[in-house]
C-alpha cells in the first residue's frame, strides 16, 4: 500500500491559513480576550519577516511542515512569507470590525479590489491597484496590498484570506506570478452584473458563516 501523497505547497498554505483566519475571527467577534491579544499581536508585524516576533508563529507559519524538520534553510521560505504575510493582513483587516467577518472564501483580491471601487473613489483605488500588479519587488507588493487591505476595512469588504496567502504563494514564483495577476485581472475588471446586485457590494448583509460558499 502506497504512502498517502502529501498536498501541494499552495495547497497547505491557503488550508492553514483559511482554517486560522475563520478561527480567530470568530473568537474575535465573540469578545474572546486571547483573540483580541493574538490579533493585535499579529498586527504589530505587518511588514516584517518570518520570525520578527516567535510570539506570532504559532499563528502563521507553525503546521506548515513536519515537527523537527531539519531540512529547513536559515531564510524564510515562500509559503513561510506568504502565510505570515496573509495572516498579518487579516488583523489589520479585521481590527475594529466585530459586526461582520473579514475572512470570507469566494472574495479575490481583484474581486475585494473592484468592489471597493464602487464606495468610494474609483479612479483612486484604481490607481492603487495597478501599483500593486505593477509591483516588482516583494516589499512593494505588500506596501500596496495594506493599504487596499485598509481600504478593504473601512468600506466593510471581505476578503478570502486562504486563497490570498496561495496567491502571495505564487507571486514569489516568477513563471506562476503572471497567473495571479491574470486571475486578479480579470475579476477586477469583469462587468458588474448580477452577481454584484445581489451580494450588496459585501457590506450590507453580515455573515457569521466562516464557510461561506466558494463563488464559481
């Protein structure tokens, strides 16, 4: 009997990540004061690395490999940037907003992105947005993805949060980059239609389902 095959790296971040988002943010919005202090912790290291903060990694990086793995190099991995980047970001996003969840699946960056647009400046968030897929170094990448994330808090737009950590994944892959953007491209860009109408733009109905069904 063959050994059981392990999942694809994307594969285990978006998990790990999706899975603790929903947690915290549920625990979050329920008063729970471990929550609340692990969120501000996770706040408090946003743009830094891996590892700035030993507090954190039980919340961002920890279960992405086996216990005692000595293969492991001295600099942070892609999934390690990509997940502790992700899980930052949530808190920022979530900070402040216990009416509603600010992880939900099925919410894209380019889709979070496009309907931001529609509740406040177009052309600014725009701009914003091209400077984020017009990003070339990894720094810059995160720069301009805070401060949509922020923008993101303050309008009430959700934001799938496993699905962004696989994405920040791939960006660090220079041949599997193009296709985020693409992706993010073409939900930024698609023509508003039912759909649209009938989500509310994401802010009007609140959901304290952390399995919110996966937009096709």
């Amino acid at each position: 009997m063959s050994a059981p095959t392990e999942a694809p790296v994307s594969e285990r971040v978006q998990a790990l990540v999706g899975s603790r988002a929903a947690r915290l943010q549920r625990e979050y919005r329920a008063n729970d004061a471990s929550a609340v202090a692990t969120l501000a912790l996770l706040r408090r290291s946003v743009g830094n690395a891996p590892g700035y903060d030993a507090r954190i990694i039980p919340f961002t990086i920890e279960g992405l490999y086996p216990p005692f793995d000595s293969s492991l190099p001295d600099e942070p991995l892609p999934e390690e940037m990509a997940a502790h980047a992700a899980m930052t970001l949530f808190a920022l996003h979530q900070q402040s907003r216990r009416e509603r969840s600010m992880h939900e699946r099925g919410y894209s960056f380019g889709r979070s992105a496009r309907l931001l647009g529609r509740h406040t400046d177009r052309d600014g968030v725009r701009r914003r947005y091209n400077a984020l897929t017009t990003a070339e170094t990894w720094d810059e990448i995160l720069h301009h993805a805070r401060g949509l994330v922020q923008q993101f808090r303050a309008a009430g737009i959700p934001l799938d949060y496993g699905r962004f950590a696989r994405d920040l994944y791939w960006l660090q892959q220079p041949d599997h980059a193009k296709r985020v953007w693409l992706a993010w491209g073409r939900d930024y860009y698609r023509a508003s239609g039912i759909e649209d109408d009938d989500e509310s733009d994401a802010t009007d109905a609140d959901s304290t389902d952390d399995t919110i069904k996966e937009t096709p």
